[in-house]
C-alpha cells in the first residue's frame, strides 16, 4: 500500500510513516523499522518525537538498547516523557540500573517524571537492594505533586516492586516509606505485601508476621481490605484459630467486618463441619446489619445438608425463593439435590432438578452428576441412563465424572457391557479415563467372571495410557482371580504389589486367603496369614472367616 502511495504521486505524512514504524517494530523487523526511519528526512519529512518514541520502543523492546542510546542522542527533536521512560525500560530490562538511574535525573531537568516512570525504574532499583536511592526518588517525585497519591497508586506500584524485587527488599523500601511518612496510607502497600506473601510462601505465618510487624510496630492502621485477604488466606490454609483471633482483633479495632469477612468464616465452619460455629456466625451476620449474599445463603444451605439436616436447608431455600431477593444458583442446588438423592429422596430430588429453569438457573455437568450418581446408588440404572441422554441432547457436554458414575452404576447392576460401551465413549469423546475409572470397570469385568478382559485394560492402563495402579487395582484383581480359581495370577499380582513398593492392607491379605481356601489351598492360606501377622497387619473377623479349617 505504501509502494502504491509512492506510486500514485501521493505523499505519505508523518503519521503515515509512524504507523509504518510502529507495525514493523511489532512484528520484530527492526531492520525494515529503521530503513524506514532514515528515509524520512530524504523525502521530506522529518520524524518527529512520536517517530523517535515508536522506534525506540521497538528497539528496547527487542535487546537492542545500545542502538537506542545512539538514535536518542541524535535525536533532532525535544524528547518527551515517553521517550525518557522508553529509555529507561530498555536499560532496566538489561539491568544497567546505574545508566537508567543516571537517564532519570537527567529527565527530572527537563521534564516531570509520571507514574509509568516510577513503575519502570524502582522495582529495578529496589531488587539491587538500592533501597535508599529507590525511597529518595519517590520522595522528590511526591514532593513536587501537589496531592497525595491515591491507594491505587500505592498498590499498583508495590505490585511492580514485589514483581521484580521479591518480598524482603520491597519490605525494607516499604518500611522506610512508612517510618518517614512518605507513604501516609500504610495499608496501601501493605495489602500487596499480604497479597505476595500468601500467594509464594509455604503457609500464611510469614503474612501474618508481616502485618504484625506493620499494624503494630509501625503503626499502620489496617483496614478491611487486609483483614479480609489475610483471614482469607489463613482459612485457606485451615487456620481457623487464628483466623478467628484475627476476625476479633478486627471488630476489637471498629473495623467493621462485611459479607465477604462473614462468608469466608462461614465457608470454612461449613467445610470442617464446625456447624454450631457456622449457624452462631449466621446469626451474628444478620443482628449486625450485615446482609447475606447469595454466596452466604449457599454456604449455609450446604452445612445444613452436610449435618444431615436436609428438610432444614430446604425449609431454608423455600423462605429465601418466597422472599422474591434470592436468586438460586447451580451452587445452591447442587448440595439440596445431592442431599435428596443420599437420603433415598429420588423423587423430590429430581423435582427440584425439574425445578430450576424456572428460577433461571440451567443445570450444568456437576449438577447432572449428582442426580445420575444419585439413580446409580440406588441401583436405576435405566433412569441414569436416560438423565445421561438428556444431558447431551441439552448440550451439556459429559465429563470424566459422567462417564465414571455411569460405568460405576452399570457394573453394580452387572451390565457390564453397556458399561464398557461408556467407557470407550468416553475415550473416543477426547478424554482421558483416570485411574478411578479404569478401577472401575476391571472390578465390574472382574466380578462378571470376566478376568481376561479385565486384565487386558489392567495392561493397558499401565502401558497404553501411562496410569499407575493403585491399592485398589490390585486388591480388586487379587479378590476377583481368586474367587475364579485363579490363584497363581492372583500372586502375581501380590508379587507386583511389593516390587511396585506398595504397601498391602488387611483387605488384600483376606482377598488372597480367601482365593487359597477357595482352590483347597489351605497351606498357603496359613503361610499368606502368617506373612500378614508377621507384618505387623491385625487380623480381621474377615480373615478368621475366609481361614479354612485345618484337620
């Protein structure tokens, strides 16, 4: 288009040149970028500081930052902001902090350093652990702003520091920030602090040393925002007490706590099965004026079924669906539906599922999966199988889950090959079976007397799909061989078990017991049990039962 411009006596402007530049420098073509460039002045029309800023960030942006230098000070017009920071990024990112230290101070004489300045030179200058020269420069950059910087611009600039610095030399600059009141809003750069802790480190001790260090000895007052992230982070490492000493030191200090302080407590009494703890936190929610969310609702209703109280959390659901604010959602009818199925409440179960487009909320894969497991366990393997169908005709795509219930339901009820048809459904749909799945269907082919194939996906599992067995492959095909009569397969199994270095349990001991006084094999029944007291296993009342009589 360019050579058609040339062609068509049109002359290309500046901005048609800077748009060239720029898409060249883009695509890595610094070559092309600067031939261009410097045919700029031959046709009369001389580059000015956007043409300088776009191919200085090209070259920066692809090493060539010595290049740059040399196109800066040849520069034919007033470099701007922009081209200072350009600069300034190149060197940085070659890690020549001195250079670009030495380029800032020379800006600061001509023009005003911005906050992409300071982003691009401190965290540099903070992680060579130049930490005096990094608070001198934010200094003098704030001292000549009018107005103090908002939390934003504390948090956006701690990010890039914590980035880049890592967390104890952005500690050492934040301190100094704090002790000589550069930084008037401590939790500003505190939060990102908390943040970078909880994120990289073993466990919320070392975040929760970093915010004592800053409330307490440095005095910065903490707000909400950090008490929620650290009590967040302390229950996500199952540190309820003390996240709940946090949570009262938090209301000891009128810091008043809000839905999503409330919802994280209550998420976590819910998951540990503090269920008392969880109903007195829902109670205190509501006589301090904080509203629930729906979130809130739907923790609430999964702890109310996980205690068994299933009629309660739907009493619970009804009040909220009557009061016309609450809008359900796959996360409110997952734990109803699934606490019907397990009580043998099909029927209701699958009325609520029926229920729930007319609240405006579709079932999804998960929700799917707890009705279809719900119909396997009870043994309706013709209902599973039809909610299954139902489920691809809606458009709802199956997953590993799906296909595992299913197989599961299928084997209990000995339809083993409706089962195995899933299962290559599964395969040839594009997912991956794991090693639950293929447990699966070997102990269904296992149990139906079909020991053949069931060590051919044994063998394929471990060859074809890179699966290691677990305790439960083996201890499967040990129990099913031996009821077969095939108890020298059965161990080698065992063998397989020891040289694989896992370590047997009662069941696989009873299994091979069983298998021996099965095939009129009572000495080896006596020497497996012999091994398996020996090896430190208690015996059973399953042992002494599958043990033969001796004469």
């Amino acid at each position: 288009m360019f050579t058609r411009m040339e062609e068509m006596k049109l002359k290309p402007t500046v901005v048609t040149y800077n748009t060239l530049v720029s898409g060249l420098g883009k695509n890595g073509k610094i070559r092309e970028a600067i031939e261009l460039f410097e045919v700029m002045e031959e046709k009369g029309c001389p580059p000015n500081t956007v043409t300088f800023n776009t191919l200085l960030d090209c070259l920066c942006k692809n090493d060539e930052v010595m290049v740059a230098l040399k196109m800066f000070f040849k520069m034919s017009c007033v470099p701007d902001v922009c081209t200072y920071n350009t600069i300034i990024y190149g060197l940085m990112k070659k890690g020549r902090v001195r250079e670009a230290m030495s380029f800032f101070h020379q800006m600061k004489k001509l023009v005003g350093p911005d906050f992409v300045t300071l982003c691009t030179l401190l965290p540099g200058v903070v992680k060579v652990g130049l930490i005096e020269d990094a608070y001198k420069i934010i200094s003098s950059f704030l001292h000549s702003s009018a107005d103090q910087p908002a939390s934003l611009f504390w948090e956006d600039l701690m990010g890039s520091v914590l980035a880049e610095g890592g967390i104890e030399n952005a500690v050492l600059f934040s301190e100094r920030l704090v002790v000589n009141g550069v930084c008037r809003d401590g939790e500003s750069i505190l939060v990102p602090m908390v943040r970078y802790c909880l994120k990289h480190g073993d466990n919320p001790s070392g975040a929760r040393m970093l915010f004592e260090r800053f409330t307490k000895d440095l005095g910065v007052k903490p707000k909400l925002p950090v008490y929620n992230l650290l009590i967040g982070g302390l229950l996500e490492a199952d540190m309820i007490e003390a996240a709940e000493g946090l949570f009262l030191e938090m209301k000891s200090t009128s810091c008043i706590p809000d839905v999503a302080t409330y919802n994280f407590l209550l998420d976590a009494y819910g998951k540990s099965g503090k269920l008392e703890e969880l109903f007195e936190m829902y109670k205190e929610m509501s006589s301090h004026e904080c509203v629930p969310n729906t979130i809130t609702h739907n923790i609430v209703i999964s702890g109310l079924v996980k205690a068994g109280n299933v009629d309660e959390a739907l009493d619970l659901y009804y009040d909220l669906i009557s009061d016309g604010d609450f809008s359900p959602s796959v996360c409110t009818y997952g734990p109803l539906i699934d606490g019907l199925s397990k009580s043998g409440r099909l029927y209701e179960a699958k009325q609520l599922f029926e229920g729930m487009l007319d609240y405006g909320c579709s079932p999804n894969c998960a929700i799917y999966n707890i009705l279809i497991n719900g119909f396997g366990k009870a043994g309706e393997a013709d209902a599973a199988c039809k909610l299954f169908k139902r489920m691809v005709r809606e458009g709802v795509r199956p997953d590993l889950k799906t296909y595992s219930v299913l197989v599961d339901c299928l084997c209990m009820v000995g339809r083993v090959d409706e089962a195995l048809c899933y299962f290559k459904e599964l395969m040839e749909s594009g997912l991956d079976p794991d090693v639950v799945c293929y447990n699966l269907i070997i102990n269904g082919l296992g149990k139906s007397r079909r020991l053949e194939e069931a060590l051919e996906l044994y063998n394929e599992m471990k060859s074809s799909r890179g699966i290691t067995p677990d305790l439960y492959t083996y201890n499967s095909l040990i129990l099913n061989l031996g009821i077969a009569g095939m108890v020298e397969e059965a161990g080698k199994v065992y063998d397989e078990i020891q040289r694989v270095g896992l370590e047997p349990n009662v069941f696989t001991f009873n299994a091979l017991i069983r298998g021996y006084s099965l095939s009129g094999k009572p000495e080896r029944a006596y020497a497996v049990y012999q091994t398996m007291v020996t090896g430190g296993f208690s015996p059973n009342t399953g042992t002494y039962e599958q043990l033969p009589n001796r004469a």
